[in-house]
C-alpha cells in the first residue's frame, strides 16, 4: 500500500513567550519497538510497552505508555520502547535581528499575533484556497466533514505520496486489524480451550489449595459440640453430657494414690496394657489345655479353651451325671434317677410321728430326720400356723428410705406409692464384673509401693525392661567411698615417661622404652623353664619357643640386617609386612578409560588392606574410577574412585568382593591388570600410582 505522509501539529501556548535560547520541538516515535535492555544512552525514545521495566531508573519522569525521555543507558526487564525522532528549531537564530542580543518571542492565540523583543510583531494568516496560513476553527469542522467526490460509502480522504489527497478503502492490515474470521475462531478455541482463564483459581486447584473442606465430629450419645471459624481456623468445643461431671471427691483420693506412683508404676496409658495390643505368646497345646497343669502363659484358642473344659468336666463327673445333664426332657432325667413325678406327694416310703416335718436338725451331711413342731406352731390337716400374742400396735404414717453417699431418693410415702432410688450427678453403679476390674487395679497398685503379695518379680522386671543389674548384690558394685576414691586414682595420662632400655637387659617388670640410640639386648641364655614366647640369643642368631615349647630360629645373622642370611624368611618369621606397588612410572599423559598396565605377580601376596590409588593432577568435573583383576575377575564389589578435586581414593577406597574378601590371596603368577573405568569430565587427571599391600 502507499505510505502515507506524517502530518506535524505545532501549537504554541496561549500568551506565553519563548526565550530566545530556547527550542521548538516537535517528537514523533519512530521504528519497531526496541527491548528495555537494547536503548543507548543519550537517544531520545517512547515507551511502548511498561512491563518489568524501571523506566525511571533510565531517565523516564514517569513509567507510562507514550512517555518521551532521553535515555541514560540500557534498561533491563520486559518493556519496549521506539526511538523518538526529533526535529528542532532553534530560536536563537532570530537572534540575528538584534546583534549582540537575544529575542524574546511571544504568541497570542487570539489574535494569531507573534511578537518580538528587538523586532516588529507578525500577526499569522489564515489559510485559503491559495495561500497557506492557519487552519481557522471553521475550516476545521468543514474538513472533519469533507465528503470525497467519487468516493464510495466506506471510503477515507488519504494523503498519498504524490502530494494528492485520494479517496481510499482501507484493508484491516492499514489499521492494524485482524483478518476477517480471525475474532470468531479466537472467540472458539477459548470456548474450547480446558482452562481458557489460567491466571484464575479453578475449583480443583482451591481444593487442592485448601484441602480441609469439611470437618466433622462424631461423639457419643448425650455429648454436644460447637465450633468456630476465624479466618479459616476452626476451632471445635466439646461439651459433656447433661449431669455429667469430672471425678468424685471419694474416688479421687484412690486414683490420686496411683497418679503419685507415676514413673515406678506401668501407667494406664502403656501401650503395653491395652486390650488392642496383639499378644504374640504360642498357642498352647491341646495336651497341655486337657491336662490344665501348665504354669507359663500361653494364649488359648476358642477351640483349645473348649478341650480345656471337655476334659475338666469328664474328669469332675460321672457317667451318670453326664446323662443327666444331657437329659433333654424332665420325665427322661427322672427315669436316670428313678425319681417321681411332680405333683402331691401322696407316699413317701417313711414311718413317721404325727405333727412332724422331714428334715436335718443334725449339723453335717446325713440322713433326712423328723423335726419336730415348736411353741405357738400347729401343724392341722397339712397347714403349718403360727399364733402371736402380745408385742406391740400402732399405725404406720411415712416409709422413707435412707441411702448411702451417692444416692437419692423421691421422697418418703406417706399415703401409697414407690419410693424411686436414684444417683446422684457424677455417679453411678458399675457391673459386677467392673467392680471386681477396679478392686483389683486398686489393690495391686499396692504392688508398686512395696508390698509382694500377688507380685511375680521377673514379670515385672520384664514388663519395666530392667536388665540383669536389679538382681545383682550390692557388693557387686562401688561404695560411695569407692566412687570418691576413683577420681583421685592413679590416672594413666599421670603416668611418668618410662625409663630407657640402654646396652643392658631390662630389670623385670619394669615400663622400658626405646630412644633413638639405643641397642636392644636380650637375654644370652634359654630360661631355666621353656615358657611359649620367650626370646633369647643363642650365639649370633635369636631364637623363641613357640606355642609348643618348641625352639625356633628368627634371626640368624652376623648381629645386623646387613648380614642376614635370608631377610625372605626373617620377615616371614616375624610377621613383617612387605608391599607390592604399581605405579604409571609418573607419566603425566591425562587418564583414559582403559586397561593401564598388566602385571605377572612374582610372589603369592595376602591382601592386608584396600589398595590405595592416588594421583598427581586431580580429576574435575567428576570423580575418576578405578578396577583391579586378578586373572580377570575384579578384587571389588564397589569400584574406588578419587573425588573431583580429590588427589587419592582414601575418601571412597571401594569394597572388596564376597569371594575376595574372603580369601584375599593374590598367588604367585597370577595376573593382574590394573583399569581406568571411568576419567575425571572435564580434567581427566594424570601421575596415577595404585599401591597394593600385602603379607607375603
């Protein structure tokens, strides 16, 4: 399309004067927008977009779109700008008009007059058809209103680059527009889009945010609860039932007692005394439940519990009574028994006196006797009567009740009706079988302040986890006197430097000690007893019974290493350790993953200690690793390595394998390469050396 001409607009303000040294300028943005961090200092721009910029740090007076600043370097953040070109008048030139002195220039608006300091005044034409001047306010409306001849409905007055105003349809790119189309498919994928709002917070996410949505409370029946919620804490009041209340006076004497045994005593809240706890004892046997003559504790099956009373009812009775009590109807149990049937008894087999009763007067079991009728009783055709004469009369006007701590009643009755018995708030009637729980609680609380009755003492000690040390005697251990003499005891840090062993042999029993200069001697006869251990010189050679009592050699020289015979068999005999090196002769070539060196082992080695790679230029980037293979099977179950950094492997030595480590043998021909598995990344490291000790 054709590039239309910028149109400029200078207004000066209304009767204000413009110094001579003073500039007219008119700032137009120019370009495509340029990032904060790409301006130069010194240039003239606009802002486009704000974003993360600090545009006031850079010169800006404010941080706004459109805002023209002279830049004082680069910016950072995410906003743009376009440099702002600049066309300038300077005044000063008119200065010419009075030499030697500046003009002061001023404009009056309404009459379209400038004015001068040294100089005479212009008034400014108005416009017309054939001379250029100002655009009056008239004009102005006509051309906002201009209508283009041959011109079509849609169409704009565009100044084109010939210098001719034209008639013009414009397209959506000369506006910046979007393509037809363009608003409905961008209205649909947002429609369609899962999550068109991403900066908003979705259900889910506040869910997730924010988990606890609900909370609740379940309680027993009679209690209440309440809650409140401050800024999302919420805070929930538990009330307890109506007439309920905490621990009576009475009761609170007893369990007071117990809470003071807290640290001696197992608590109520031990884990170990819950009824939740799974006990892991053995099931006992059916033999030892039938027999019921085991004394350990072991737990009882539902079956195991049903054998246990099968066998102790077979043992307590008799076949008979077996019968019996499976009888499953009265008339068949008195048929076992050979016992009548209900009703009058019209015969009882028995010669009796008249005006008798059938029972035992006679203490003790025994047969049935006749008893006979007492004073004031009559015993008259089957009734037995009694009669009274004297005592006392009256007339009964109130029953009331008297009840212990604890109770009420509803009051006494004085005409008809009952007497309610009732608790009082804060109490209430345990079951037989909670009543004999808390007697017994209570009474083997008295266990714990010193009493043994009912106590099994390795039941305790076990249930305290007390070790072997509450059985020991009290002579097993330090008196007070003891302790205090231990702190001023003979310390081994107070212990005075033995004295030297010099060209003599050492008195026995004393502390000796070897300084640089001194000649070790020892004794020049065997003992008058063989005794294992005991060395001794025999000529020039020194000689040792060993475990057996038998004489062996350990030295035979001329009286130094010098001289020795055979040093081979004097280290072996006293156990001196030799060591077996590699070493890459300190080559400084960087390391690479590769087989470093291969070597026939001369001698059989055992391997005391991990072997110890060190190197002379560290590894960076990361660590090197390192292999050795005897006959190609690698000595390690986790590779050593030396650290980035790192100039030896004693940091992370590695591990020997299960079959190394069990047998750390290197034999004699053997051979054994030595692997860089893996050089340093960025430094690979050079001068490695791996030393391998052993016993030979």
């Amino acid at each position: 399309m054709t590039q239309l001409n910028p149109v400029y607009t200078l207004q000066l303000p209304s009767a204000q004067t413009l110094l001579g040294d003073e500039r007219l300028v008119v700032d137009q943005a120019v370009g495509a927008p340029l990032a904060a961090t790409a301006l130069v200092a010194g240039t003239a721009y606009q802002i486009v977009a704000v974003g993360t910029t600090n545009w006031v740090g850079i010169g800006a007076a404010t941080a706004a779109v459109g805002e023209q600043f002279v830049a004082t370097g680069a910016g950072t953040g995410t906003g743009t700008a376009r440099v702002a070109e600049t066309r300038e008048t300077t005044v000063q030139a008119i200065a010419d008009l009075a030499a030697g002195g500046a003009t002061d220039l001023g404009y009056d608006q309404a009459t379209r007059t400038l004015s001068s300091s040294t100089g005479g005044d212009v008034v400014l034409p108005l416009a017309t058809p054939t001379l250029a001047g100002l655009l009056s306010a008239g004009d102005q409306a006509k051309l906002s209103a201009l209508l283009l001849t041959g011109g079509s409905t849609g169409q704009v007055l565009a100044l084109f680059g010939d210098g001719l105003w034209k008639a013009k349809s414009l397209t959506a790119a000369d506006v910046g527009a979007d393509s037809s189309g363009a608003a409905a498919a961008a209205i649909a994928a947002h429609l369609s889009a899962a999550d068109p709002h991403p900066s908003y917070t979705t259900a889910a996410e506040a869910a997730a945010a924010a988990p606890v949505q609900t909370v609740a409370l379940s309680l027993p029946s009679g209690w209440t609860t309440s809650a409140t919620n401050t800024a999302g804490n919420v805070v929930l009041t538990l009330g307890l039932p109506t007439g309920s209340s905490l621990v009576s006076a009475s009761d609170r004497t007893g369990w007071d007692a117990a809470a003071a045994l807290a640290g001696t005593a197992i608590q109520g809240t031990d884990p170990r005394l819950t009824d939740a706890r799974e006990w892991s004892a053995a099931t006992i046997s059916q033999a030892d439940a039938e027999g019921g003559t085991a004394t350990d504790r072991r737990a009882f099956t539902a079956q195991r519990v049903r054998q246990a009373i099968v066998a102790w009812w077979q043992g307590i009775t008799s076949s008979l009574g077996r019968s019996l009590v499976g009888a499953t109807d009265a008339p068949t149990a008195r048929g076992l028994i050979s016992a009548a049937a209900s009703g009058a008894v019209g015969s009882s087999g028995l010669t009796m006196t008249s005006a008798r009763l059938l029972g035992r007067g006679t203490a003790g079991t025994g047969a049935v006797e006749e008893i006979q009728i007492g004073a004031n009783l009559s015993l008259t055709a089957g009734v037995l009567s009694a009669s009274v004469t004297g005592g006392g009369g009256g007339t009964v006007t109130s029953v009331g009740l008297s009840v212990p701590t604890g109770f009420t009643t509803s009051g006494p009755v004085t005409t008809s009706g009952n007497i309610e018995l009732l608790f009082l708030p804060g109490y209430s009637l345990p079951t037989t079988a909670k009543q004999a729980d808390w007697d017994t609680a209570f009474s083997e609380r008295l266990r714990w302040d010193g009493g043994a009755t009912g106590l099994n003492a390795a039941t305790g000690r076990t249930s305290l986890a007390l070790g072997t040390a509450a059985q020991a005697a009290t002579t097993d251990f330090a008196t007070a006197a003891q302790g205090a003499l231990a702190a001023t005891a003979l310390q081994p840090s107070s212990l005075a430097s033995p004295p030297a062993i010099g060209n003599t042999t050492p008195a026995a029993g004393t502390f000796t000690t070897l300084v640089a200069t001194t000649t070790l001697l020892f004794p020049g006869a065997a003992p008058s007893t063989p005794a294992a251990g005991y060395i001794y010189r025999s000529g020039d050679n020194i000689v040792y019974f060993d475990s057996t009592t038998t004489l062996r050699t350990v030295l035979n020289s001329a009286g130094n290493l010098a001289n020795l015979s055979s040093p081979t068999i004097a280290r072996a005999n006293l156990g001196i350790l030799t060591s077996q090196g590699f070493t890459l002769g300190g080559r400084t070539e960087n390391l690479t993953a590769r087989v470093l060196d291969t070597k026939r082992w001369s001698v059989a080695v055992t391997v005391t200690s991990l072997p110890l790679w060190t190197i002379v230029t560290a590894p960076t980037g990361s660590s090197a690793q390192f292999d050795i293979r005897v006959n190609g099977t690698s000595i390690y179950s986790v590779l050593p390595t030396i650290g980035a950094g790192a100039t030896d492997s004693s940091a992370t030595p590695g591990t020997f394998s299960t079959a190394f480590a069990a047998n750390p043998v290197i034999s004699a021909l053997a051979t054994v390469t030595f692997h860089c598995i893996q050089p340093g990344a960025t430094i690979a490291g050079a001068g490695l050396d791996a030393l391998i000790e052993g016993q030979r």
